[in-house]
C-alpha cells in the first residue's frame, strides 16, 4: 500500500509540474534587470586603450504571445576607456522584440531592436544617435513567476557614434506578472 501511496504522489508531482510547464508561454508583463559586460569594436580609439565596460541594464516588456514579446530597454555600459584622463561611457535606449525558439522551461530566442545611444566623452563631446540591436539569449524559469536570463547582443551605431558598435553580454534575473 505504501509503494501505491508513493507512486501516486510522484505522479500526481509530475502532473503538477507539467501543467507549470503549460504556463512558461503565457501572455503577460515582466521585468528584468541584469548585469553587462560590453566588448569595443571601436574606431577611433587604439585597442590598447579600451577596457571591457561592466554596466547594468533594465527591461520591461511584455509577451504577446507564446513564441512573440516586446521589451523597453536601458542598458549603461560603464567605463570603457580608462586611460590618459579620458572617459568614456555609453548609454542604450532601444525598443526590441524578442521570438522565442522554444516555450518550455528553457526558452533560447533571438532579439532585434531599435533605438537611440548615447556616448559620454569625457573631456570631450557627448554624441548620440540611433542603434541597432540584434543578438540571441536564453531564459531559464525557476517557476512560472522567476527565472535567469543571458544573452549576447551586437550594438551597431550610426550618426555622430558611427564609430562606437560594441557587443553586449547580459546576465541576469526576470520576474513575470
């Protein structure tokens, strides 16, 4: 009776967790905040000047649908320069929508967004103009409500910051509501 008893529970726990499962890709709000490592692909600057920028970054966005969201995104590079007494920090505010390959538990996805940078050279002008923004990452849900995020993305800058694209690797925690 007790084995009958104990099947019985990993069943029904496997039942439970399949119909969590249904719920990964559903409709809904989310947030996101993560942490960055961003890469120079400069022009301007010698290579042995430009360090790795650590920043941080913050999303809000909502899915539509199973395979389909939307996010606003603020992402700040930090200091990529850290030599002679100059600065340099870079400042992303794009729109993106995100497809999502698979819709269970681990959910990989491409991204494309569009949006404004902003490069703060100090001393020296700030410039800014649009970006695009396009890459891939993967979400791991914890439940139906938390989850872990990475993703690796490609800043491609025009206007005044033609010569400030950069590659982003993000990490970090979601919420859904």
């Amino acid at each position: 009776m007790k084995a009958f008893r104990l099947v019985a529970a990993l069943l029904l726990a496997l039942a439970a967790s399949a119909a969590v499962a249904q719920d990964y890709d559903r409709s809904g709000l989310y947030a996101q905040f993560n942490g960055v490592a961003n890469f120079e692909s400069f022009d301007d600057f010698s290579s042995s000047a430009i360090d790795t920028a650590v920043g941080v970054g913050g999303r809000f966005g909502f899915r539509l649908a199973p395979n389909f969201a939307v996010e606003s995104m603020v992402e700040w590079s930090g200091d990529f320069v850290d030599c002679c007494g100059i600065d340099l920090t870079s400042t992303l505010v794009t729109m993106n929508g995100r497809y999502y390959v698979l819709t269970d538990q681990w959910q990989p996805y491409a991204t494309l967004g569009l949006g404004w940078g902003f490069a703060d050279i100090n001393p020296g002008p700030s410039e800014d103009g649009f970006v695009l923004r396009f890459g891939g990452g993967l979400d791991y849900y914890f439940s139906e409500t938390w989850g872990l995020t990475a993703e690796f993305a490609y800043n491609l800058a025009t206007g005044d910051l033609d010569d400030f694209n950069y590659m982003s690797l993000g990490w970090g925690a979601f919420i859904r509501f």
